[in-house]
C-alpha cells in the first residue's frame, strides 16, 4: 500500500479511480500546498476524505518529540512502518525556519565521530517518507514557513540519490520550497556529486570534509579510501562550474585531531582554489566516540587562523545540546525506550 506522500499527482488520480480530476487534484494538492491531513481536507466529501484517509496512511509515527532552545528546536525520532527509526529537526531561526532530514534509516558510510554511522545501516528511505518528514516539519513550525531544507539527517543522500532527487523536486515543485533554500550534505560520494551538477537544480551542495590530507581523512571518513581528496577536489570543481553555487566545507572540530594550525593551513590550502566556504562545527559529544570537541577558545582561534588565509568561515549555532543533538543519537535512545516497553509488555 501507498503511504501518504508516495505518490504523484497522476498516481493519486489512478488510485482514486471513479473520482473526478477536480477532486485528485484538491488532494494532491491539500496535502502537499495545504499541508493537511485528509481528515482536515474539509473542502472534500466526508467518504471522499475517508477513503483518501485509509489508501494512503501515514508513513512516519513519533515516537519520542524532544524540544530545547526555549521551545525553538524540536527533534523527532520517527517510527516507520517495518519498526525502523529516523530523525527529523526544526530550528527556528530569526531570519529562517530550517528542517534537517534524513535520507536513510541508519548509514553505511562509517564515520567514526558520528552516532549514526554507530548505528549502522538500515534501509533506504522512500520518496514518500523523506517528503513526509518536510511536511511535518512544516506543520509544526506554523505560523511560521519552513523555508530551510537540509539533507544533513540520518544517512547519506548521495546513496539515495534517486529517492533524494525525487523528493527535492517534490519539495521544491508542490510545496513550494525553493531550490536554493535546500542543502545536500554527501560525505563525498564524487559519482553523486557529478550527477547532480548535470540537474540542473539550484541546490547547494555541503561536503563533510573533516579533514584536508588523505591519511587523516581515511581515518575520520572511511569513504576517503574510495574518494580521496583529490578525485574529491575535481568533481567539487566541475559541480561549482557546472552550477554556479556556492560549495561548502563542513568541519566538525575534534580536540588533537584536527584542530591544529597544520590543519589550518591544508584546510585553507584546499578550499581556497575551490572558493569554498568552511562551517565549522563544534562537535556534540557521542557516546561510545573516545575523542572530544575542541574547546570554545580552540574553536575561536581556528575560525580567526582559517580567516587570516582568506577562506571565508562561519561556526555553525550548535542547537539542541540537551536534547541528543548528536544525529543519530535520539533515534538510539528511542530504539531503546521502545524495546524496554516491548519487553514489558
């Protein structure tokens, strides 16, 4: 069965067959531009509305909602239908509401200071359930817009590339986010990388970088060993020429790793033909990961050195520290909650 943002406006149409066309467009329509539930789509016949309510259910259920900022940051760990946990973040932003998705339930790529690539692999994730996490986002930053998405969640997009790129157009078409107000994060997948300079899409593209030589590298982001910084630094430049945009070079700053002036200068030395922009990131701490975030003065003189070399670079507003801010981390703590219940039940 379909769930409730899996299918496109034509698939919708076929599967209320018997129903006009005016009606499978008011559907399509109230759930993606209305942002409501079918029950809640009262310009619509109470039958047609509860057939629509049992064709296409839900995909995610809540299954923990954590808030802190004073209410501003909300983080959900979502159960889907085959048990599998995901995680979805709202942040509200005076100039911008931004929601944080994931693309896969659990990742594959193994970054060793982060919860999720602890986790391990699960599954892909479906067109439907990474657009439905949007919507809820959406609802729940009314009366605000969601304008912001970033595809920094649970996984990495450009291993889900065609559910991605499909939901991306979902977004960006019916609901009506643009383009240039959505972020894809990749760990450095240059096929993917390659692909999307050919779409033609306005996106931005954020690199988990970390570090700038490849034996550093290999060990932060095992994908390295595949994708080394080189094959990385020319596809990076085909997809800034190709597109026009503005790259980005996330780095998370980890106390002795990559922290030092050393670092600074290779980071600089890197990202300065690219003309990237650096976000660093002071990093949450991850139960189970032995090496701690750099200090708040290390990470002050980092930004202030990588400066002085002429990069442009900006530290990330680090939300939602109390609230297993860490990505992945709510999503474990959930599975566990769920299970003490189960077993005792």
């Amino acid at each position: 069965m379909a769930t409730r943002y899996e299918l496109e406006a034509e698939e919708i149409a076929a599967l209320l067959e018997g129903e006009s066309a005016f009606r499978s467009r008011q559907v399509f329509t109230g759930l993606h531009h209305g942002l409501r539930t079918p029950e809640e789509m009262t310009d619509l016949p109470l039958a047609l509305r509860q057939k629509v309510a049992e064709l296409l259910p839900p995909a995610l259920q809540i299954a923990t909602e954590s808030r802190s900022d004073d209410g501003e940051t909300i983080k959900w760990a979502f159960s889907l239908d085959d048990g599998a946990l995901i995680e979805t973040v709202l942040m509200n932003y005076k100039d911008r509401v931004t929601a944080c998705v994931s693309s896969q339930a659990g990742c594959a790529m193994g970054c060793t200071f982060c919860a999720t690539g602890q986790s391990g692999f699960g599954r892909q994730l479906t067109t439907g359930e990474i657009v439905e996490q949007v919507v809820l986002a959406a609802r729940a930053a009314l009366p605000r817009r969601l304008s912001n998405i970033v595809f920094m969640g649970m996984g990495e997009p450009m291993a889900n590339y065609d559910r991605v790129l499909a939901a991306i157009r979902r977004i960006n078409g019916p609901l009506g986010i643009g383009a240039r107000k959505m972020t894809i994060s990749t760990v450095g997948i240059v096929p993917g990388i390659r692909r999307l300079a050919e779409e033609h899409l306005e996106v931005s593209l954020a690199v988990s970088l970390h570090a700038a030589n490849d034996r550093t590298r290999d060990e932060l982001v095992p994908m390295n060993k595949r994708y080394p910084l080189g094959m990385l630094a020319d596809a990076c430049e085909d997809y800034v020429s190709k597109t026009r945009r503005r790259l980005t070079f996330e780095w998370a700053l980890i106390d002795g790793v990559n922290d030092s002036s050393r670092d600074v200068a290779e980071l600089a030395a890197y990202a300065r033909p690219l003309r990237a922009h650096v976000n660093l990131i002071p990093l949450n701490p991850t139960p189970g990961y032995l090496v701690r975030g750099s200090s708040a003065e290390r990470v002050t003189a980092f930004t202030d050195e990588l400066r002085s070399h002429g990069i442009v670079a900006t530290i990330r507003n680090t939300r939602g520290r109390e609230i297993d801010a860490a990505c992945g981390q709510l999503a474990a703590r959930s599975a566990v909650e769920l299970t003490r219940k189960e077993s005792d039940a």
